[in-house]
C-alpha cells in the first residue's frame, strides 16, 4: 500500500501512525510526500516528490496588468531583471563620484568630467522613477493575484462555477495540477494495492492512479482520510476545494476521518454509500513517568519552580495564539513555550513584535517541532496545555490532534468554548474552559490550573481515557477497512 501525503511527511504525524500501523499489520508500504522528507521509519519505503508549482505560480509571476496597473512589468523575469540593471547602474555612478574625488586632473578636464557625470545621474534618476514606478505596479499585481478577493476576483469565480460546474477546480487551482505531475508517475511506479489519500489535495492524484493502473488491469483501492474542512482564505479557494471534491469524493472505495460528527456531515454532503469509519490522530500509549532527555522546559532553560505553558502546531489567528500573548503581562512569571513547524515563519514576527510592546518578550520562547513519536514525553515538562482556537466550524467539531497529545503528556488544558474540546474537557475534568477570545477569561482558567494542577492530573488516572485516546485503539477501525477492501492478508 501506499500512503500519500500532501504535504511535508516530517511534520505529518498522521501519515507516519498510519504507515506504521500498516506496517505492523503486515502490509508493504510505501511513505510518499514533498521533498525534503528526513523521516525513516523501519520497513517503510520513503519517497520524496517535488512538486515545481509552475502552473500554480504562473498567474503570480506573469500577472495581466488590466487598468489598475498599465505600467506593470510583464513577468517576474522583467522585474528583476530592471531592478537589478538600476541598482548595478547605481552602483557604478557611485564609483565614478568617489573616483572624480581622488584622481586628480587638470581642471578643464575635471570640470568636462563632472558635467557628464552630473549628465548620467541625472539619467539615472529619470530611470529609477520610471523603473520604480512599473516595478511598484507589478508588486501591487502580484499581490492581488495572490490573494484573488476582489469583487471582480469573486465574479469570475462565480462564472467558472457556473459554466465549468465540476471541473471549475482545474481553472480556479491549477496547482493540482502541478501536483498531479508529480504524485502520478511515482503512484504508477510503486503499483500499490492500495492508496490512502491524505486530505483532498492527495484524494485526486490517488483517483487518477487508481484509474490509469484498472485501464491497465491492476486494481488499487483508495482510502481517502478526510480531515476538517478549512475554510479558504477567498471565494476561489473554497470554490476550487469543492468542485474537487464533488469530482473524486465517491470515487474513493473506502473513507475516514476524525470524528463523529465530522463522519455524518461528510456522509450527507457527499453523498457517500457508507459511513466513514471514525479514526482520531492519537499519540500511541506510552507509560507514565518517561521522561524525554531535553524536554520543552530544558530547551526554554527553566526550572522547574518557573510556570510554563505550551502551544504546539501553527500560530495562525484562527488558532489563537494572540490571546496568549496578551495574557502574559496579567499572569507574571508564567513563560510561554510555542512548538511549531518553521520558528522563522512569517507569522511569529507579529507575536514577537506583540510580546516586545508588551515587555513580556523575554517569556515568550519559540521552539521547532521535535519527532513524532517524542511528542508527549517532550512536552510533559510543562505546566499547561493550551488551545486558544476560535469558534470556527473546522474546530467545533473534532477532538484536535494537539488535544491528545496533550492527554498522553499528563498535561492540564486550557480550552476555548468550542464544542468538542470544551465537553470532552467539562466531562473528564483535565482542565478548564474559557470564551474564546477573551483574554481575561483565559487568565482566570489559567490561574485555576496553575493553583491545582495536580487535581487536573489526577483526572488521566481516574478512568481508562488515554487507552481509548490511544492510536493502539484509534486504529483497529482503519485496519479493519484495509481487510474489507484487500482482503485477508497473505
């Protein structure tokens, strides 16, 4: 089988459970996800692809100017090639200014000299205004090719739904197909049995393959594991994600996903045969006590008499880490740690900048992802587990990863009001439930926990939770429907 990832496999930890739960049931599988991937899992075959995003980026780097921006550069290509041509013409004029200040001539020359020079400055700054006027054109084109959100953005979107109706995806997200070209030659090669797609970018490609290798007389079977649906960030994006799923959604032999609720709303939206079998992204069951060697607080430098929160995965608004941020000047020693995939990404500058107005800067602790399998024991060094997230559809209806992984440490949580997280934490008593988005009411649940936390961890000992929140557990249901589809193993 193959397990096909959209992504980066370094940081998908759902794809490295299932390819390791498949691999203990005994199938042969092979790990497929974009370059770079540095895993390396035992009897699992990693291959990396790399997807050029051309067709993706094409309408960025060669924007149509229209009426807005008439002077606009016409490609990237023209862009850097007249701004780097000014600031080496720059460059040079400098030279000769300091040159005519130390060669000595006679002054007839000298002043000659100066006068041609005086002449190439003075074509050089005709030059630089029109170079920078086109090139700030060509920049305010780039920009909103890449966020197509305007009134006329939203309506050609509406007449490529209307008139392409499934196949509106091909137009309004052409980097499908960038990675269609990709994935597909690797998926004909490895001839696998079968697929498990990841998300819906990786459900298309299976689809594809899956049709080119039955034309060919080999059949594979495709799992699609389907993941919350994260609003777009514009009308196109959302657009484009659902004719692709209207295209290849029932097209998939068997599905899954990681919860309940999220099965029922997949099952009417789409139209699928079966319910999708219910498999959460938990940690697996390790004992209690293990202890990592350099855990989250030895990495920020702590002791242990210092409180310490941690927020794991992405800092996108929607997730809340703002919240957390201001927060920090009303709770006075407690640090807080953020573990996330790229510490220089360009969402952390904000919070840095944020956490430096505050004068809280110096217990704000940026740290990168550590392996899958070390998660729990490493953040089991800290005081808190936190989940800020806003009321959105996409986190009202699962138990998120990081919420599990937060049980598997022994940690307290504190939780937004969205529905899932908040019941599961009311029910078992781990933790304490703040309205999102208030600061102060996210100080006040942190403060309790802080007073008690052993009543909070005392709750993981009170019943059997962890063992049901394991992937031990969570993955009997997937493994279940690898046999319906496959068959009995070999």
């Amino acid at each position: 089988m193959a397990v096909v990832s959209g992504g980066g496999l370094d940081g998908d930890s759902r794809a490295l459970r299932v390819a390791r739960a498949a691999t203990a049931a005994g199938y042969r599988v092979t790990l497929i996800g974009r370059a770079p991937a540095t895993v390396a899992l035992p009897g699992v075959e990693v291959r990396q692809v790399t997807v050029r995003d051309v067709l993706r980026t094409h309408r960025e780097v060669r924007p149509r100017p229209g009426l807005r921006w008439p002077l606009a550069y016409r490609s990237s290509a023209a862009y850097d090639h007249r701004t780097t041509q000014l600031a080496a013409r720059r460059a040079l004029l400098t030279t000769r200014s300091a040159e005519l200040a130390v060669v000595h001539r006679p002054l007839p020359l000298l002043v000659a000299a100066r006068a041609g020079h005086a002449l190439a400055w003075l074509r050089h700054g005709i030059r630089f205004g029109w170079t920078r006027t086109r090139a700030a054109q060509y920049r305010a084109a780039v920009r909103r090719r890449r966020r197509p959100d305007g009134r006329l953005d939203n309506l050609t979107t509406e007449v490529a739904r209307l008139l392409l109706g499934r196949r509106a995806w091909r137009r309004l997200d052409p980097g499908l197909l960038d990675e269609e070209i990709a994935y597909g030659p690797v998926l004909d090669a490895v001839r696998p049995h079968l697929i498990h797609a990841l998300g819906h970018r990786a459900l298309a490609p299976a689809v594809r393959a899956a049709l080119r290798a039955e034309a060919a007389g080999h059949r594979i079977e495709v799992v699609w594991d389907a993941p919350p649906r994260v609003p777009g960030q514009t009308r196109r994006d959302t657009v484009a994600a659902d004719a692709l799923l209207r295209t290849f959604a029932r097209e998939a032999d068997g599905v899954v996903t990681v919860g309940h609720r999220l099965a029922g709303e997949l099952t009417l939206h789409h139209g699928l045969s079966t319910t999708p079998a219910v498999v959460r992204n938990a940690p697996p069951l390790v004992p209690a006590g293990r202890d990592h060697p350099h855990g989250v607080r030895d990495r920020c430098r702590l002791g242990a008499e210092i409180p310490l929160l941690v927020h794991t995965g992405p800092v996108t608004p929607d997730r809340g880490p703002a919240t957390v941020i201001e927060a920090l000047p009303k709770l006075y020693d407690l640090h807080a740690a953020f573990v996330v995939p790229d510490p220089d990404a360009e969402e952390l500058t904000a919070l840095r900048e944020r956490a430096a107005q505050l004068g809280v800067h110096a217990r704000l602790h940026v740290l990168p992802y550590v392996p899958v399998e070390e998660i729990p024991s490493f953040l089991a060094s800290a005081d808190i587990g936190v989940l800020p997230v806003h009321q959105l559809p996409h986190h009202q209806a699962v138990l998120a990863s990081r919420y599990l992984e937060y049980a598997h440490a022994r940690l307290p949580v504190v939780v937004s009001d969205v529905r899932a997280m908040a019941a599961a934490t009311l029910e078992l008593g781990n933790g304490e439930v703040f309205r999102a988005r208030d600061t102060a009411d996210f100080v006040r649940a942190v403060g309790a926990v802080l007073t008690n936390p052993r009543r909070y961890r005392k709750a993981y000992d009170r019943v059997d939770v962890l063992r049901q929140w394991s992937w031990e557990t969570e993955s009997t249901p997937l493994l279940d429907l690898y046999a319906r589809l496959l068959g009995p193993r070999r």
